[in-house]
C-alpha cells in the first residue's frame, strides 16, 4: 500500500471514531422523557418528565406539581371493567390520596372521547384525575406496556402504580397482577417519604 492510501484510511478511521464518540455522548445528555425506565430499576431515579390533558381538558405535568408527592397509577382504562374503573374510583376519592400534600392520577392509553360514557355510568370516576396518554409515550417512557399485570402486552399497561416524591424521585413501585384496590399499601408507603 502507499503511503498516501495508509494516510486517508488514518484519517478517515480517525473520522468515524470521533463521530461515533460524538453520537454516543450526545445520547447521555437526551432529556429523561425520551428514554424509558426500567421498571425493576426505576426506584431512587429521577421520574420521566411528562405533560398529559386530564377529563377536564387541562395539562397536568408531573414537574409543575411542586411540593406534592405523585401517585400514579398506569391502568387499561376504558376497557377494563369493572377492575380498572374501581381500582381509578377508589384511588380518586380517597383523601389520604388526595390532598394538600399528596395528589394521584389514573394514567390511561384511551382518548377522552371514549370516557363520556363511563363517566354517567360510574360518576365517582371523575372525582379523581383521569390522564390521557392516547400516544402511550407516557407508558413506554416509563416502562409500562410489558409488565407482568398487563394483559396485553406491549400493547397496554396492566395495574401498576409509581410513587413520585416532591423531588420527582421514584420511591416505590408496585405492579399488580391480581387488579386490587391498594390504597393502604400506598398510604404506608406514602409514610416512608
């Protein structure tokens, strides 16, 4: 080989590595809400920003609910009664849930449209917050579409709830085959934080 061809094969492999080590560092520096949480390590880690409407048509973002702790729960919504639908009445009613200091949120894949019905069927639903992830950008950020309560995998969450504190730290997690009413569990874990 000549010399000339060694010297542009030199180059052009020193080239590629700093590209690729350009492409890998900005990928450390993408925004939390692009990447998704694992589910078994998101406890003690920063919680995916997100901006979801709830039923009354207005933005509920995690990061502007300053000073309280964050209930979420991530559920197949519409379709999944009467489970889901008492599951999200239990949550949204119960006041240790849902106060000055603490405030939940049903997370569901529907769009709002498909809640009109459910809302004169159950009324006790609307006390709580309902939020629309219709894109599921929201439920894949976090991990949610092929837990082990999902009975649709990849294509649904199941019953699953995160705890977020004032900080917008993970503090718990809990996903929940069995479809249970788990206010107490939350409401002792809530006296951990």
């Amino acid at each position: 080989m000549s010399k000339k061809l060694v010297l542009i094969l030199l180059i052009l492999g020193v080239v590629m590595f700093g590209a690729a080590s350009l492409i890998k560092s900005d990928s450390k520096n993408e925004p939390a809400a692009n990447k998704q949480l694992s589910f078994n390590d998101m406890v003690g880690r920063l919680a995916p920003d997100f901006s979801l409407q709830n039923q009354r048509g207005e933005a509920f973002k995690l990061s502007g609910v300053r000073d309280k702790v964050k209930v979420l729960f991530f559920n197949e919504g519409i379709m999944c009664y009467p489970a889901c639908w008492n599951q999200m009445a239990a949550l949204g009613s119960d006041k240790r849930l849902n106060n000055e200091k603490v405030v939940s949120a049903s997370v569901v894949v529907d769009s709002p449209d498909q809640w009109d019905s459910a809302f004169k069927k159950m009324p006790e639903l609307g006390r709580g917050i309902i939020l629309f992830d219709s894109d599921k950008s929201v439920s894949t950020s976090y991990g949610m579409l092929s837990l082990a309560s999902s009975m649709h995998k990849g294509s649904m969450p199941g019953h699953t709830y995160i705890v977020v504190d004032e900080s917008n730290i993970v503090r718990y997690t809990l996903d929940d085959p069995k479809m249970s009413i788990q206010n107490e569990t939350l409401v002792n874990e809530l006296s951990k934080i």
